[in-house]
C-alpha cells in the first residue's frame, strides 16, 4: 500500500508557487521551498527529483490547469462580452490577491536569450491568454488586428501594474487598473 501523502497536490503547487512570486526562480532556495509547503527537503526531492527546475515547471503546469478550468472557459464563453469581462476582472482580483500577489509567470520568466521549459509553458499561457481576450474583444464588434492590440495592451496593463503595485508597495494601482480592463478590451463605448 503506497505511504500516505503528507499535504495534497493541490495545496502543495499553491504554497510552492507563492514562495515562487514572493522571491522569484533565482531568490527561492529549495530549503525556503520545503518550508513554504511544510515538507522536509527530502520529500521535496522525492517528489521532485530534478530539483528546482521541475519544481517550477510543475507549478507552472498547475497554473495552467487552474487557467484552463477557471478563467480561459469564462473568456472564452457564449455570456455577453461585458459579463465575460466582468467575470474576469473578478477573477484577476481573486488570483492576484488585489494586487498584492506577483505575477507568477512574470516572477518564473528565464532571462532572456535563456529560454527553457519553464519559459515555453510561460509563453504558451501569455499566447492563451492573448488569444482569449481577443476573442472577447471581437465578441464586441472589434475588427481581428484591433482585437489582439486590445489583448496586448490588457496583458501588458495587468503586468505592470503588478510590477508597480510591488514595486511601491501600493496595491490600489492594480485595482485602478482593473476598472479600466473593461473599456481597454470592449472599447470606450462599453463604460463600465
């Protein structure tokens, strides 16, 4: 009979992925990460044998599961374009704790010219997420090039904002920012 797991899969990517935002790839040792999912490094490496770089990867792979089941299906729904951007609004103010969580991709982002799995995974969820806000803002009436400028735009306002909400230690930046989403990706005749 196989021994019984000490914390939950789950539960063990959500605390392992906040030491991620709080200290980024570079800044998170694997002791920090054995502390922060309450395990002993020795069954951190027996569930991750590859170390550090399979830690993040399958945190990442945890996002995605999480963005496929909970926010790309609400972007990418038959709801009106001005629900879909609410629920979505809503959602980001959820995962980024109102602006007072990293960015999780951002803070597992290789440097540049380096690219590895991680920055694969990392790139292939920024591209979903590009795709599917686009799709919403041609669910408004927008032409396709429009579309994914909007998209761009959005991704590039919810980044940096988070940068900026850390980097001054202001949440409420990430928060302004969020009442603009709507009319960034709908066009200013969809006020909120």
């Amino acid at each position: 009979m196989p021994k019984a797991r000490k914390i939950e899969d789950e539960a063990l990517m959500e605390h392992l992925g906040t030491a991620f935002k709080d200290f980024g790839f570079e800044g998170t040792s694997l002791a920090m990460l054995s502390e922060a999912a309450g395990i002993t490094k020795s069954s951190l490496y027996h569930r991750f044998p590859a170390g550090k770089n399979q830690i993040a990867l399958e945190v990442l792979y945890s996002t995605r599961r999480f963005l496929d089941a909970e926010v790309f299906p609400v972007l990418l729904g038959d709801a009106s374009p001005e629900l879909r951007m609410k629920s979505f609004v809503a959602s980001l103010n959820t995962i980024y704790a109102s602006g007072a969580d990293s960015c999780l991709l951002n803070m597992l982002a290789p440097p540049r010219g380096q690219p590895d799995e991680c920055g694969q995974e990392i790139a292939a969820i920024f591209n979903q997420f590009l795709k599917a806000i686009a799709a919403v803002a041609r669910a408004s009436g927008c032409p396709a090039a429009e579309a994914r400028r909007r998209a761009e735009r959005t991704l590039i306002e919810i980044q940096g904002s988070l940068v900026l909400a850390r980097g001054i230690g202001d949440s409420s930046v990430f928060s302004r920012m969020l009442t603009r989403l709507p009319t960034i990706v709908l066009g200013s005749h969809h006020q909120p």
